[in-house]
C-alpha cells in the first residue's frame, strides 16, 4: 500500500468534510456542497482500491499458498463482500 497516497487522500477528505459542514452552517449553494461532497466520495473510494489492491498483493498473495482449499475460500468471499458492499454505495 501506498502509505502515503493514502494518508494524503484522507487528509484531503477530512479537510473536504470540514469544508462541506462549513457550507452547510454558511447556507451556501447546493450544487457547490455536492461537487465538494461528491470529491470527498471520489478520495474514499480512491483509499478503497487502494486498500483491497495492497490487500491482494501483500497479504493474500503470500499467504494463499499456507492455506487450505476451506481457508481460501473463505478469504475469496472475504473479498468478494467487501467488493459487492462497496458496488452497493
């Protein structure tokens, strides 16, 4: 995982969800909270992928080979949930 892509992104969408209450409190435009919102959402699930590739690569990868076929399987569904929850956003 790109530890500090990832840190950087959420940072960003604190400072973006601060941004956005702050609009809200100040009454402002609409459209300018959704596309400020709609960033935050972008910077969330960019840390996901991010997230679920690291994920792949470093754990699962070296660790598939130790497991059994019932352990894999189990890791399998892990993903495809997490996948399939975040399909459903």
């Amino acid at each position: 995982m790109d530890h500090k892509k990832v840190l950087i992104w959420l940072k960003k969408a604190k400072t973006s969800l601060e941004k956005i209450n702050q609009m809200i409190e100040d009454d402002k435009y609409c459209i300018d909270i959704i596309q400020q919102n709609l960033a935050v959402i972008w910077l969330l699930k960019s840390v996901n992928i991010n997230l679920l590739e690291s994920h792949l690569w470093c754990c699962v990868k070296s660790r598939a080979k130790a497991w059994n076929e019932k352990e894999l399987d189990k890791k399998m569904q892990e993903i495809l949930n997490i996948v399939k929850l975040a399909q459903d956003k």
